[in-house]
C-alpha cells in the first residue's frame, strides 16, 4: 500500500516534471517539491495560524500564568477555558503534521531512490514508472544542476586539515549552507517567543519553564546541523529538495506573520 499510493506516484511525479523541464533534474526535484508543498497548504495552514495565535495571545497566558502560577491545576484550567474562548485548539495541528511526516518520508525515500548511483538506475527506476513514462535502456538520467552533481554530495574538497583528532578534508556547500540556514531561519519563525520564554524563565523558580525555554533553543539550532551532518552524506538531490521545502515554509510562516501584524 505504501509503493502503490505514495512512493510509486511520487517517483512518476518526478520523473514526469523531468521530463516537462527538458530533463533538467534539479528543476524537477524544486517543481515537485513546491508542487507536493503546495498540495498540502491545506493542512498546513491551520496549525500555523494557530501557532500566530497562540504568540498573540503569549501576554495574555503569561498573565494567566503569574496570576495562578503556584495553583497548576487552576492554571489548566482557566488556560483551557481561555484557549476555548479564544477559539485556539493547540493540538489541532497534530494530524496535517503527521500527514505531511508521511508524505515527507515518501518523497524522500523516492527522491533517495532515483538519486542513489547504486547499479543500472534506468533499470531500477523503470520497475516503478508508469508504462509511458519509461526510460529505453540507453537513457541515461541526466543528474546535473549548476555546479552539482545531484547523486553526489555538496561539498568542496579542501587539502586535509588535522585539527585536535579530527581531520577536515571538505567543506559545506553553497547549497548545504543555505539549505541549514533556511531551515534556522524556519525554526526561528516558528518559535517566535523563544527569547520571550527565556527571558521569563530566568526570573522564574519552576524548572519547567527552563526546561521548556531550553528544548526551544536545541531546537532551533539541532535541525540546521543536523541538516548539515546529513548534506555531507546524502545526494545534493536531497539537499535541493531540503531547500525547497525549508524556503517554502518559511515564505508561508512570513506572510502569515506580515498578515497578523497589519491588522
């Protein structure tokens, strides 16, 4: 079921805007992405709306807070009453969320698949394509964009340097960087009242207002070096296909932001 209603469709929607862009694979792998990004605005637009909400109503829940800091249970409460009032559900992201986890995994596998130079990739993609969209056993998939080599990864090559026990022979790329840093600039969107929740945790006695305000800031840094650690082992593909996808919801987060703050 999963090959059949997400993996097998995405590769076809692959190879098919390859085959629309004159078989530039770099352009295919930003069309498809935007495309599925697109497609899936839908869902994804009401847990950022209410993620806006919930930084506008941050005052207010401090309030709350300070007032009924020491009674927990009469904080639940009256923070569920105010979240009902103001008609904000802060769950009511979780489906689209793992909705979008599951067809992000898809495209991911597919564009891992097709990108990976292991054996006869004509060969292994015309298992999974569609009868008209099948490559003759002479095509060769062209695989360049730019500078990149998209089965390869985005790294410059470097002379050695030993520093300490490690040896550093390569560099992120331009793609890399940028892909790390739209997926920081994301998360920052994303956790608007970070500085905020710091700030209030250190005048704070409760331990988990420092727990909270220090898994916000892990997080905003882990997933730009995580994205760097896996550019430096996966296909530039992969780390186009990132890109896309960090810029695009960072756009959305954006004008939603820009939208909330003209009223």
């Amino acid at each position: 079921m999963w090959n059949t209603l997400l993996y097998q469709p995405i590769v076809n929607a692959l190879i098919l805007f390859y085959q629309i862009f004159a078989q530039n694979f770099g352009i295919a792998i930003i069309a498809l992405t935007i495309f599925i990004r697109g497609a899936l605005t839908p869902l994804t637009l009401p847990s950022l709306k209410s993620a806006q909400k919930l930084k506008e109503l941050q005052p207010e829940l401090e309030k709350l807070k300070k007032k009924h800091g020491k009674d927990r249970q009469k904080f639940a409460k009256e923070q569920l009453e105010f979240y009902q009032k103001h008609g904000v559900n802060p769950a009511s992201g979780c489906l689209p969320q793992i909705i979008q986890i599951i067809i992000l995994i898809a495209l991911f596998q597919a564009f891992n698949q097709v990108l990976q130079a292991n054996g006869n990739i004509i060969e292994n993609l015309n298992k999974v394509l569609y009868a008209p969209l099948q490559f003759a056993k002479d095509d060769v998939l062209n695989t360049k964009f730019l500078y990149l080599d998209l089965t390869q990864p985005d790294v410059f090559k470097i002379p050695a340097i030993k520093i300490f026990s490690f040896t550093i022979d390569k560099l992120p790329g331009i793609f890399l960087i940028a892909a790390a840093a739209s997926q920081f600039f994301s998360s920052k969107l994303m956790m608007p009242a970070a500085q905020a929740t710091t700030a209030k945790a250190e005048k704070t006695k409760e331990q988990t207002d420092d727990m909270a305000a220090s898994m916000q800031k892990q997080m905003l840094y882990f997933m730009p070096v995580m994205t760097l650690f896996i550019g430096f082992k996966f296909p530039s593909g992969l780390v186009l296909y990132w890109l896309t996808f960090s810029v695009f919801m960072a756009c959305q987060q954006f004008l939603l932001k820009r939208k909330a703050d003209n009223k």
